[in-house]
C-alpha cells in the first residue's frame, strides 16, 4: 500500500480527503493525555479498531498537529456578548449578524459551541429575539449554538447584580407554567434558564421546565440552602456563577454554595465559575473544586466589551466601565460580567485550583456538555462524537481550530511558538 499523504495543521485543506489521521499530538481523552491518533471521517470521530481489523483500510490524509494537545472544542454555556455586541440589548433586526459576528471570532478562542445568554429583559424582547436563536452546528462561518440561556426575568431583586431592577419578575403567579410561557413566547430554542428558587412558583416553573428539556439552573438568588435543595430535588441542575449573586457562605446557612457539600443531593450537581481573577478569589475557587470538582463548569460571562478594550461599553439597557479585566456597571462598583475568554479561563484554573491541566480542560469541554445532555456529541473525543475539536500548547495558546475535521481557525505561527 501506498503511505497517505502527511500535511501540517497548518496547510490542511480537507478537499477530497475521507478519512482523516490526525497525528503526532497528545490527544485528551478520558480525562488523560495519550500518545494517539485521531482519526475521523465524515466530521464525527472513527475508531481505529474498525478501520484496521474490519474495514481494513489507511488514512486518505494524515495531518501533522506538532506535538500540540489536541482536545474536544470548549463550550462556553454562559456568554452574554463580545466585541461590541450585547446580546440583551441590540435590536432584532441587527440581533442576526452580531450573533454571527460573536460565534465567529470565538473561533479564535477555541470556543465550538455556545449558549447565547441574554439577562433579565422585557417580554416583547423574548418575543422578538428568541426565535432567532435557532440551534445550529457550527461551521467556517462560527461556532455552534446549543440554545439560548435566559439568565432571568424570575430572579431576586436584591441579588440581580447588573440586570435592570426594572425588568426583575419577583414570581411566577400561581400558574408558573404559564407565567413562563407569557413571558418568553416560546422554549423551543432555550437550552438553559437560571431561576432564583426561592421565588413563588419557582419550584413548579422547575419541574416543568425541567420536563421540557430545558436545564434548570439556580442563581442571582436570596435563598438559603433548603431552598437550594428543594429546587435540585424538583430538577435543577445546575447552579449560575457560584459565589456570585448569591447570599455568602455563612456556617450556619451556608446557602446556595452549601449545596456542594449538602447530603441531600446524591445526583448529579454542576456549577459554573467565572475564573478570570476577579468574580472570584482563587481560595474560593480551590474550595469549590476539592468540595465538587466534577461538577465544575468554566464560562466566560463575558459581555459586549469582551475583545473591545479598555472603555465604556453597553450590558442591556446600562452603560459598563472596562478597566483591565474588571467590568463595572458605570458610576458603580457593581461587578457587571466579565471580558475574559476561555483560554485564559483554562489557565486560570490550574493555578488557582493547583489542578492539572487536563482536568482544567475538561471543565471547559466535556462538563458543560455533560450539564446540556449533549456529551455524546460535544465536549468529548468519543468515538462518534462531532470531531469538533482544538489544537493549543501547555500555555492554552490556541493554534487551530477545527469543526467536523474542518479548520475554520489558524492562529498566527508567532502567537503559537
């Protein structure tokens, strides 16, 4: 037999190409980087076993990827906007392209699928924007959507952080079912809504919530941690930004943080953190992920002055102020979201948490997917997984990004070495 044709990563075209050998990386799989290949045909992830023993056949293309990791593309299930675009504030007829503008350059973080999240909002703007979030694969054009994430209306006015208090709905009626289905229009494009638990009607808005496949998560909340429980036990899943937006952790009512210790949650508990070096001190992060660390689930928060610089910027209908990585609402020290991206949040973690690299990664890949119910797809290398997938070095510098075997990013060799 003829050896396949070898190509760098960076002169990859998949052309004619069927099988595909993705070779001489550390491949990150089950929690491990490997000394093996990736092979992949039709854009899902094939199992070598089959291609030598049963098909028997040899790779059309090998692709050399220089030593780099090779992992499955990050998920980022809590992103409110970036490089000027506020996903709760920009009108409907603009909300399309500055959504394909923002799933584009996350391409160039390595991000693969996202959830747009828009904060608490007017019901006419649920009306008129939800349907334009339409789940999609991603592709050249950006990364993929998974759904939306309606982080509000139903949350504490006193802990609603930066979401206009104008816009807080404190209750769910007596018929929660229909106040949400009032209030949004729709689900049939919402993977995720954070609730406060404590809210009249929360725990039935949950559980119907939680029957419609959308995922419950807990945040921007006043309750104590029996209330927390309760709204895990009537299905939540998750809980929004820990530490942030909540009652503090207080040893006699430890609230919502208590639930990752809590004896009356045995299923699974997942928690998004924001580890830019701000939302959260790096003890607080450690705490979080030796009480829980398989529940751990990096997002961004990042708003619409992400990739923008310094300066003041839009967050729905408030003005924030950028300095550095700290975002505030303006004339306040209200912390309103974050501009870091997901690389750095990666990177962040190994220090903070003293983890290893490829548990780090693994907070961003196959954990948010894990929380969405779409593990069997995304955020993993499984065999018949989406070979949707990341090339970067031990600093999590992205140097490739790939989408059903297809690079739709190359960064600048100088930025890679």
């Amino acid at each position: 037999m003829v050896a396949p044709k070898r190509v760098s990563f960076r002169n990859f075209e998949a052309g004619g190409a069927h099988l595909l050998q993705f070779v001489n990386c550390r491949l990150l799989r089950g929690g491990r980087f490997l000394a093996e290949d990736l092979w992949v045909e039709d854009g899902r992830v094939k199992d070598p076993e089959k291609v030598f023993f049963e098909e028997r056949r040899r790779a059309d293309l090998q692709i050399d990827c220089e030593g780099l990791i090779l992992c499955a593309g990050f998920i980022d299930v809590q992103i409110n906007g970036g490089f000027g675009v506020d996903f709760s504030s920009v009108e409907s007829d603009r909300f399309v392209a500055g959504l394909e503008l923002v799933a584009q350059k996350l391409l160039g973080f390595g991000v693969t699928s996202f959830l747009p999240t828009i904060i608490t909002s007017k019901r006419d703007f649920y009306h008129n924007h939800l349907p334009l979030l339409k789940p999609r694969n991603g592709s050249r054009r950006g990364a993929g959507i998974l759904g939306a994430h309606l982080e509000g209306p139903f949350i504490s006015a006193e802990k609603r952080g930066a979401h206009p208090l104008e816009n807080v709905v404190g209750h769910l009626d007596s018929d929660p079912e229909a106040a949400l289905l009032d209030m949004f229009g729709s689900l049939e494009h919402v993977a995720m809504v954070t609730i406060a638990p404590e809210l009249p009607g929360a725990l039935e808005a949950i559980r119907y919530l939680t029957k419609r496949g959308v995922v419950v998560s807990i945040g921007h909340s006043s309750a104590g941690l029996v209330a927390g429980e309760k709204a895990i036990d009537a299905g939540a899943r998750s809980i929004t930004h820990l530490f942030n937006a909540m009652r503090s952790y207080h040893h006699r009512d430890p609230g919502l943080v208590g639930l990752l210790a809590s004896k009356y949650v045995s299923r699974e508990l997942y928690y998004g953190m924001i580890s830019d070096g701000v939302h959260t001190h790096d003890s607080a992060l450690r705490l979080a992920h030796r009480a829980r660390p398989e529940g751990l689930v990096l997002v961004t928060d990042a708003i619409s002055a992400f990739g923008m610089g310094e300066g003041k910027h839009r967050l729905g209908a408030q003005t924030v102020r950028v300095s550095g990585f700290h975002a505030t609402i303006d004339g306040t020290d209200t912390t309103a979201g974050s501009v870091a991206n997901m690389p750095f949040c990666v990177s962040r973690l190994v220090k903070a948490a003293r983890c290893s690299l490829e548990e780090a990664l693994e907070c961003a890949t196959v954990r948010p997917a894990e929380l969405l119910g779409v593990a069997a797809s995304k955020g993993t290398l499984a065999f018949g997984a989406d070979a949707d997938f990341v090339l970067l070095d031990e600093s999590v510098h992205v140097a490739a990004t790939f989408i059903a075997a297809e690079r739709v990013f190359l960064a600048d060799v100088r930025a890679c070495t």
